[in-house]
C-alpha cells in the first residue's frame, strides 16, 4: 500500500491517492483531476474509487468527472443526497482495494453526512485514518455550516454535539500508531486552529489536539462553537455543487471568454456598469489607473478565498489580470471554487480612468480624528488587538452590502492587519460611494501603529 498526499496550498486542501496492486483509490480529489490520472499512470494502476468524506464547502471536487472518465465508483454517504451514480459508503461498509481494505466510520459533527476512512492492511492491520473534515492535526471541524445548505441540515449546537461523540467513539478508539490523514491544513476556514503539519498519529493527537482532551460535552461543545472564523459566500453554493457533481474542469475554464486588452476610454465603455469588475493587478499599478468600480483582489494565496466571501454566487464579473499567464491562472483558481461561469470577460489591462491616491502614514500621527478609519480586520482579530480606538469595524466579507453605514464627512481611511485586505476594501468603498468623499489605504503602513 502506498499513500500519496496532494496538497492545494491556496486552499489548504489535501487529497490522496491509495494504490495497492495496480487499483488506486482517491479521497476528496479537488477540481483538476490530471494530477490523479498522472499518480495512476506513474504506477500503471487504474482508478477505481472516489471516496466523499463529506459535500466540501471550501472547494469543488472532481469526483464525477473522474467517474465519467476513468469508470471509477464514488463512494460517499447515503446521509449525503448524492445527485450523481454513486454506492453508499456508510459503518460496516468496505471496499476491498487490491491486498488492502478501505473501511467506512460515520463520524458527523463537520456535517451530518460526514465519513472517515480506515486503511487496513494485507495482515489485518489498521495503518492509517483519512478523517476529512472531522480531524484536523490540533483541531476538529467546525459544525456551523451545514444549517443551511446539503441535504441534511443541522443546527451547530446538534453537530458540535455529534462531533464530541464522533471523536471519542470512533476515532480515540483506535491504535495510536494509527496515521491520520486530514482534508485540511493550517490556513483552512473548515476549523479555526488547524496545525502546519500535514499528517500526525490518533496517539500524538490524543496527547497535543485540544478536541480529544478529557472534557464534559458541555465544556467541548462551548469551546468548539467559540470564535471559529467567518463563513465565505461560496461555502453553501459548493455544498451544492458538490451534492449535484461538478461539470469537466478543462472543458468549464475553456469557455471562459476572452477579450483583448482594455486600452483606452472607448473599450472600457464598452464594458456594462452593472457588472462588478475584480482586478487582480498589484495595488500600485491598480491604485495608479483602473476602471472606476472595479475591486482590487490581488493575485494572492488566498485569492479564492476572497473571491468566494467578496462576489456572491452567481454573481457575474469581469476578471482583469496584469498579463495573460496570470489571467489563465486565475481562470483556474476561480473554477476551484465553481466560479468559472460567472466570468463575462476576462482580459488584461493597461488603461485606468480612476485613480487612488497614496496616503502617508505621517498625516496619522497624533491625528486620528481627522479621519473615518474603517477596520476591516475578522471578528477575532479586533478581539485581540483593536489599533486604533475610534476605527468603525465592518470586515471584508460584509463590506459591500454594509458601506451605507459610513460616515462621510471626513475622509476615509481603510486598513487590514498587513495590507492585501486593506487594498481590496479601500477600492469596495471607493466604488460603491457616489460622494466626493476621498478614500485612502493605509494598506502595509498599518504594522508600525500595531501594539
């Protein structure tokens, strides 16, 4: 038996491959698929299964294309709803895979469809555990996203619940030698204090992850619930594309259309007004000329991510990149999250109608009521750490649909807790405002006024 881990770094996804005697089995593949049909062909082995662990929320699967091209059976809960062909996967459930046995464990508490995964071996022996969404190395789901979306809802007090009892019954039970494999890593929105590492064993777990630790129901479920992270846009919209089985990935980027370069006033006039425009440019050449209303997501790790908590599902946009290497990458990034069909147009630019003005931070000093400050920085981070006293807090998923709330008679200044977030709601505010007001970013600047 050998075990391939994948890893999505933008998303902090991982995935795997199993091969044993010339048959590979996937778990929770993301979008592109190639990379698994190289695995199988570097082994000359065939693939046979996908194993769901659950509808994902972060990321859109390959798993129905890889059944459509390779034959392979996906397996997944029968709590899942699955709208595609598929063989329910459930406790007692086995797929025998080459010398080896893939065992089914329902562990809900992530959602209510949730499955783990034991690999057993040739000699009986049970060597690793691929937990989805369940276990994460130094943490465990998080249980409030499935209380509006899949086929089975749940309020997150009920999961959390499910999760205390899913983790002790199920996965503490087993040998500490046994490897966890997690679908997720540090930086993943699924949890809230993920670890770096990319695998650990349920005994180095039970030792260091604070969900395995000896508490009451009550006090775990208080804790799980406390602080997680907020919840994107595309989070409910992927459950359901996961549920129904995404379209073929190359074939879905490749009817994107593309258009030539904006050059001058009459092409980008030639653009509707109505539609947002994401600009993935650096923020100096954004800030220096783009497209009036256009929103400033730079090219980034967690462009995704924002994209996904920004513009809403089914929301159409036009995606501008600074070169046509990046604008094909990004074409990719976004199918990641099945936001592929809402790009109208995607091109380059060298031509801006609107610009931004730099701000220097001397003007801040011993000056901050001359300003509206607007802290777009998550929930927890205020908590922590408030860097200016008199800042109005509207993070940047909720900034478009709440920029009437800012006040206007004195210039505002936007800031983040480093300045990727900062340049992406200062060009939000500045394009949903039809005022004179002047909108500035204080974008890296803000590190020398943090405490």
């Amino acid at each position: 038996m050998e075990i391939k881990q994948f890893e999505d770094k933008n998303l902090a996804h991982f995935s795997y491959a199993i091969v044993s005697k010339g048959e590979v089995a996937l778990i929770d593949p993301s979008r592109n698929p190639q990379p698994y049909y190289d695995f199988a062909k570097q082994h000359n082995a065939k693939i046979t299964a996908v194993i769901e662990t659950h509808p994902h929320a972060d990321f859109v699967s390959s798993h129905l294309e890889i059944h459509n091209t390779a034959g392979a059976t996906i397996y997944v809960s029968k709590l899942l709803g699955a709208e595609y062909p598929h063989q329910t996967f459930d406790d007692g459930d086995a797929i025998v895979l080459g010398n080896i046995t893939l065992k089914a464990l329902n562990t809900p508490g992530h959602s209510p469809d949730s499955i783990s995964i034991v690999a057993i071996d040739e000699n009986g022996k049970q060597q690793a555990i691929f937990t989805g969404d369940t276990l994460f190395i130094g943490d465990c789901g998080r249980p409030d996203l499935r209380e509006s979306a899949g086929a089975i809802t749940a309020a997150r007090q009920e999961l959390a619940k499910q999760m205390y009892y899913s983790l002790r019954n199920k996965l503490m039970t087993l040998p500490d030698d046994v490897l966890v494999y997690p679908a997720h890593g540090a930086g993943s929105l699924c949890g809230k204090g993920l670890s770096e590492a990319n695998t650990s064993a349920i005994g180095a777990e039970k030792i260091a992850n604070w969900s395995l630790q000896n508490m009451s129901e009550q006090d775990f479920v208080k804790e799980l619930l406390a602080d997680q992270p907020f919840i994107p846009k595309y989070f409910p919209f992927d459950v359901g594309v996961n549920k129904k089985g995404a379209d073929n990935y190359l074939q879905s980027i490749s009817k994107v259309e593309k258009r030539e370069p904006i050059t001058c006033e009459g092409c980008a006039n030639s653009l509707n007004p109505a539609i947002a425009i994401v600009d993935s440019r650096p923020q100096q050449q954004f800030k220096k000329a783009h497209l009036k209303k256009a929103i400033n997501l730079m090219n980034d790790t967690k462009f995704e991510t924002w994209l996904g908590s920004i513009i809403n599902p089914d929301e159409q946009f036009y995606l501008i990149a600074e070169n046509e290497t990046v604008l094909n990458e990004l074409i990719e990034r976004t199918a990641k999250i099945g936001y592929e069909k809402q790009i109208v147009l995607a091109f380059t630019a060298d031509f801006g109608n609107t610009e931004m003005k730099p701000f220097h931070s001397s003007a801040l000093q011993n000056n901050e009521d001359a300003y509206t400050i607007i802290d777009i920085r998550n929930y927890s981070e205020i908590k922590t750490n408030k860097i200016f006293s008199n800042a109005l807090h509207i993070p940047l998923h909720e900034l478009r649909e709440r920029t009437n709330e800012i006040p206007l008679h004195k210039p505002i200044l936007v800031h983040c807790a480093g300045g990727y977030r900062s340049a992406a709601g200062s060009s939000i505010i500045k394009s949903k405002l039809n005022s004179t007001s002047q909108v500035y970013d204080l974008s890296e600047a803000v590190k020398t006024f943090q405490k």
